[in-house]
C-alpha cells in the first residue's frame, strides 16, 4: 500500500471529527501499512519527527504554519502532505452559530491555503470533495465515514418504554434545522402523551420544557449512553444548504448500527443513503414529519422492519470489518495521488 513510506497522522483534537477522520483510520492503517504513528498534537515548527517521516495527514487544518512553513519545507524535501476535511465550514449558515466563531479567528483564510497548497486533499462526501476541487484543489479523495465496532441488533424494543420514544441526537450547531412545522407538531404528540420527545445534546428552545433533555457526554461514551436511550424512533433534521449536503451520513449510521429506525430530511447524503421505505423515511415536504412519525407511531412492526434493513445495509456498507478490500483499495490509490 505505502511500501516503505513511513506516515504520520495528525488528530486535532479530541471530538467526534478527529476519531472519525484521524483515529480510526490510523487504526485500520496500522494493520495494513509498515510505518505510521498517531500524534494528538499538531505541529508548530518543523522538528525532526518532520524529517523522519514521508507522508503528513493533517485533520481539519487550521494553522497559517502549516501553509507558511510546514507545507513549503515538505516540497523541498519531497515528503507528502494529505488535509482532510468532514465539514464545508465556508458556507455555514448563519443560524449555525460556529459561523461566528470561525469567523472571528479567521482561520478560514489558513484553512483555504493549506487545503490549496496540500499534495492530496480527503473528505467524507462527494459535494465536499466537489465545492474543494472547484476552489481549492483538484486533486481530492473522497473517503466516507465508517464506523469500527458494532453493536448486536436488537431483536426486541426496550419494554420500559411506556410511550414511543423519539429521539433526536445532535448539538446546538443543527438547531436551526428545526422547522416550525415540526416543532408545532412534536409539541403536539408530546402534550397528548402520545410520544416521549428525547434530546441528546441539544433542543429546540420550544422543546425543553416537554422533552426530556440528556447532556452530551464524552466521546468514549457516546455510542453506550445513545444506546441506552432506546430511541423507537431516531430524527435526522437538516434543511436543504450547501453545508448540510456537505456533512456525512454519520447520524443515520449511528442509529442504524443501535437498531434505531430513521426518518430524515431527503438531503443530501442521506437521500443518498436511504432507500425510502426500506432503510429509513425520507421526509421531501415538511408535511411528511407528521405522516412518517404517526405511522411508526401506530406500527411496531414497520419500526422493526425499517430498523432490521437499515442495521444490516449500514453493517454491509459503512463498517471497517466489512469495507477492508474496498479500504485498501481507496488507500493504495491514496498513496498513488500523493
């Protein structure tokens, strides 16, 4: 795959993003390749790691050293750098109130030029790998989020859940996803006892007094604590913008991979992911909401159905075990392009 190249991985932080997009990689690469290490901090000068190394993997890099200093002593030393990107962070709404934070460091200015001036850029979705190749650089890859580990698919729904139990998991970034219409009417099944509304993470400020809101935990944490919410139905909110189409269908996979049947927003990429009625809902009008919740509401045996199909096409198509050839073929075409 990499021959005798000897590659290190750079994790930026300790979210989500970087154990998707760094440490999981680095796992599946570690068992497939002589040389590669995981560091969890980025570099600010060049040191002599810089020059026992032949290829550099940076996570969502932000540094202006890496396009001033680093990148620059790299060509001169025909070693390789690889910038690798799950979130179009140039077109974030203004409803999503990171826009803000990005902004006022200005890193997106560094962010554009080490993406511009890398050997290889990655991504998890093909819009994303599109908007980088049309402004920044051509020569992309795309590289879909996976998961390492997989739970047992759950044969029975948790019998304590006296009502429905729908859930929703996401951070306070995806609130404004929320539409009106759909917020009117979770209100509505809330008040009437039909359903119990669980937050993980974050809610609609209607919602917070009717749901019931669990915190965010620790990355090492998450998959135990979403799976013993017993979700009976998961919600994946997001409106149609270039951001959105942008994300991966990470969500839809988590669920899936807990036995959670999904109902989504048919944007991008989870119109791609679903097959409607089949693997999961796909709500095209905002009407839909109501149609889909109500009739997995009413029909156990369509949540089982739904949950069955989409646990075991996310297990066949998005899980590390499985994808290994394909895995070592997009990486051996990855050390090719770089």
């Amino acid at each position: 795959m990499f021959g005798d190249r000897k590659i290190m991985v750079y994790s930026n932080d300790d979210g989500a993003c970087s154990y998707y997009r760094s440490v999981l990689p680095y796992n599946f690469l570690k068992h497939h390749t002589k040389y590669v290490t995981l560091s969890e901090k980025i570099p600010k000068e060049v040191t002599l790691d810089t020059m026992y190394y032949d290829i550099f993997m940076f996570q969502r890099p932000l540094s202006a050293f890496l396009h001033k200093e680093f990148v620059p002593y790299c060509k001169s030393k025909n070693k390789k750098v690889i910038c690798d990107v799950d979130d179009n962070l140039f077109v974030l709404p203004d409803y999503n109130n990171a826009k803000a934070v990005y902004e006022a460091n200005g890193c997106l200015y560094d962010h554009g030029m080490n993406l511009a001036k890398a050997n290889l850029v990655t991504c998890s979705t093909v819009p994303l790998a599109n908007y980088i190749a049309q402004n920044f650089n051509r020569n992309v890859l795309v590289i879909p989020n996976r998961l390492f580990h997989f739970f047992p698919y759950k044969e029975t729904e948790h019998q304590e859940n006296k009502i429905v139990k729908v859930g929703y998991s996401g951070s306070d970034t995806h609130i404004g996803d929320f539409s009106d219409e759909l917020v009117n009417y979770l209100t509505k099944k809330i008040n009437q006892k039909k359903i119990e509304f669980v937050c993980f993470g974050s809610c609609p400020k209607q919602l917070k007094e009717i749901s019931t809101m669990v915190p965010y935990c620790k990355l090492d944490q998450y998959y135990p604590v979403l799976n013993n919410l017993h979700f009976d139905i998961g919600l994946i909110i997001t409106k149609d913008n270039e951001f959105n189409r942008g994300k991966s269908n990470l969500k839809y996979i988590e669920y899936s991979m807990l036995s959670i049947p999904t109902v989504a927003n048919a944007v991008y990429p989870y119109a791609n992911s679903i097959v409607h009625n089949e693997t999961g809902l796909l709500v095209n009008d905002e009407m839909n909401w109501e149609v889909y919740i109500d009739h997995l509401i009413e029909n156990k045996a369509e949540r089982k159905r739904l949950s069955k199909n989409a646990y075991n096409f996310v297990r066949q198509n998005f899980y590390y075990e499985t994808a290994e050839l394909e895995l070592i073929n997009t990486y051996t075409q990855l050390s090719r392009m770089c």
